[in-house]
C-alpha cells in the first residue's frame, strides 16, 4: 500500500456564508492529493501529458462525515492500494487540525492515449516510482 499525506488551508473563496466548504470542492482536494503524491515520486501530470498520456477521472465517489470550515489545515490522506494497469485507483481520508475525519473518498483515472483517445497500460516509469 502506498500512502501520501498533503496539507492544505481553507481559503475564504471555498466556502458558503456560513464559512463552510463548498462541497465540490471536495474533487478538488483529491486531485491536490493525488497530484502532490505522484510529484513527490518525480512524475507530473505535465510531464504525462508530454509524453502523451491523458488521465481522465472515470469515477469519483465522496463520503461527508463532518463540514470543512474557513481557516482549517486540511491534511489529505490519498492511498493507492493495487498497482496501476489501464486505470490507477486512489482512496483519499480528510481529516481537520483536529484530526477530526472529516470526508473519504475514491477516485479511478483511466490512463489514456491523447493521440488516440484509447485506454492504454500504465507507463514503465510510473511503476518503477511506485516499485512495481
């Protein structure tokens, strides 16, 4: 399993009148995760687009459990349990700077040819950053 936290504060711009986070935010939050997790192993979505590779969200899934609020320190837990084929799966847990749990969620991207516009395996030097 491979696990990477981020941290991020809630600017005012994300929340309703009542200082609460917007929901759809949320997406945003993973993609934050997710994208600071696979820079921190040398791979960007601007180098993949590069060399080709699109990766479009097929699915997203959010689980509310407790409002996000204006000023908190949001720590992201994004997980990617199995490795990557034709689509790479992460699991994300939000907590606050109370390590309240404050939402989980799931994402799947299909790794895609921007030629072509076709699925396409995972590429080598991914799966040797992830030590697959």
């Amino acid at each position: 399993m491979k696990t990477f936290f981020t941290k991020t504060r809630i600017r005012y711009s994300e929340t309703d009148q009542m200082g609460v986070v917007y929901h759809g935010n949320y997406a945003q939050f993973f993609e934050l995760g997710r994208t600071e997790w696979l820079r921190f192993l040398g791979v960007t979505y601007k180098d993949m687009e590069i060399n080709g590779i699109m990766l479009p969200v097929i699915s997203l899934k959010c689980n509310f459990i407790k409002s996000a609020l204006y000023d908190d320190v949001l720590t992201i837990k994004t997980v990617l349990k199995k490795k990557p084929m034709v689509k790479i799966e992460f699991d994300y847990e939000i907590f606050n700077q109370n390590s309240d749990l404050l939402c989980t969620g799931n994402t799947v991207l299909a790794f895609m040819d921007n030629k072509t516009m076709k699925p396409r395996r995972c590429p080598d030097y991914l799966l040797n950053s992830l030590e697959f």
